[in-house]
C-alpha cells in the first residue's frame, strides 16, 4: 500500500507548512495548488472552514483545498459554500521491476543533478517556471532530473524523488515536436532504474484526468490507478 499523501508531500515539498485547527495549510508560493491546498488532518466541523481560509489569505494565497476519497462530507460542505471542483487528479503506480524489464537505450536518458539550462528550457516551454524548479530545489530527500534525448537532441525533462520504498515522477515534459516517438515511454523507465538502484520498490506519479495523452502513457506501461484526489476552490 503506497502512502500516497506522504511520497507528495515529501517528493514535492511545500515551502512552510502551517497548522490552522484541523487544516494542515501548506505554504506553495507561487508552485502550484499541489504545495499551496489545505488538507484536513482532524476532525472538523463547518465553522472550521473559516481558519483554514484566513490562514491562507494571511500568506497571500486563494482557499484552496484538497479532497482524497473518503472525504464527501467536507466536499459537499465545500461545494454548498461555491467552492467549484478544480483538476481532478489521478495517481499511477508500478512496481520498479515491471517498469526495468524492458532496458533503456544508450544516449537516451541522463540522471543530472543539479538540472541543466536546457532542462530548465524544456520544463519552461511547458509552463514549469521557476516556482516549481524552486520546488525541486527546496526537496530533501534522495532525488534527481531527467534529460531525455531523441532525434540527436535534448527533448524531455522531467525531476523524480524517492520516499520510503516509493519514487514519485513529477515535471515530466517532453517537447511537442517530439512527443509520440517513446522518449517518455524512456524517462518513464529511466526513473524506474534510478529508484530501483535506490532500493524503491514502487515508482508513482500523479497526473490530471484531462490530461489524456499522458494517462494512456502510464497505462501502456503497465502502470494502475492506486488513488484519486481532486481541489475545491472558490
């Protein structure tokens, strides 16, 4: 059983994280709504709604929260006070030996820490700015990034980090004119061969459900739904 909110939150940190009552509010300036959502940690009751949203517009940051499966109550609360469902999310799991079966060709993938330019150019032209980079940055556990090549050029970029006995894939880009040709189908397994020499037992990721090129990726790869989240924002 992966522990799914422990490998996010350890494998892509929050900047601070604060507690207001039940909500454990996480600090993401500027890094998304993964680092920047709150969360419930206790039991809590409608008129706590109110400290998690002043805790978040102290910091500067939109109420944000993030609902796992089991938590329809506090959904349907949310969404009676106008909070609209914002990126339902999907996470994907396989074991690190399913995915190093198939090896990874030569002058395909690189592990390179701390990131290249033209790594830092890739995730760019897919909008990973220099908020998320300060993501990367800011994790302590073991972690690296990915540069893929194809086509005798640098095209892919993606950062993967290790917690417990679980990897999690985040920032995986590959450029457009390039995409379609296996190169993320490589980083997929390249970062499957980086946690297994690590001791990892499971590489996961989380992607967007719309995001449909992607989540057929994973599928073909062997790779299985282990949980769903989704955001509710006003």
């Amino acid at each position: 059983m992966i522990d799914l909110p422990g490998v996010m939150d350890a494998t892509w940190p929050a900047a601070a994280l604060h507690r207001a009552g039940p909500w454990l509010v996480r600090e993401g300036q500027g890094g998304g709504k993964r680092v920047s959502a709150a969360s419930a940690e206790a039991p809590w009751q409608p008129a706590d709604i109110a400290l998690a949203e002043e805790a978040q517009a102290a910091l500067g940051q939109p109420p944000l929260f993030l609902l796992r499966e089991g938590e329809e109550a506090l959904d349907a609360e949310l969404g009676a006070r106008g909070y609209r469902v914002v990126d339902p999310v999907v996470a994907y799991a396989a074991p690190v030996a399913q995915l190093t079966a198939v090896p990874v060709p030569p002058i395909r993938v690189f592990s390179i820490w701390p990131p290249l330019a033209i790594q830092t150019d890739i995730w760019a032209e897919g909008g990973i700015g220099p908020e998320r980079l300060a993501v990367m940055a800011r994790t302590t556990s073991d972690h690296t990034a990915l540069l893929g090549r194809i086509n005798d050029r640098a095209a892919g970029s993606a950062f993967v980090a290790l917690h417990g006995d679980t990897a999690m894939l985040h920032a995986l880009h590959v450029l457009p004119e390039q995409q379609r040709s296996g190169l993320g189908a490589h980083m997929m397994r390249a970062a499957a061969f980086w946690a297994q020499d690590r001791g990892a037992i499971n590489l996961s990721l989380v992607v967007t459900r719309e995001n449909a090129p992607a989540c057929a990726l994973y599928a073909s790869l062997g790779m299985q739904i282990v949980g769903q989240y989704h955001y509710r924002m006003k």
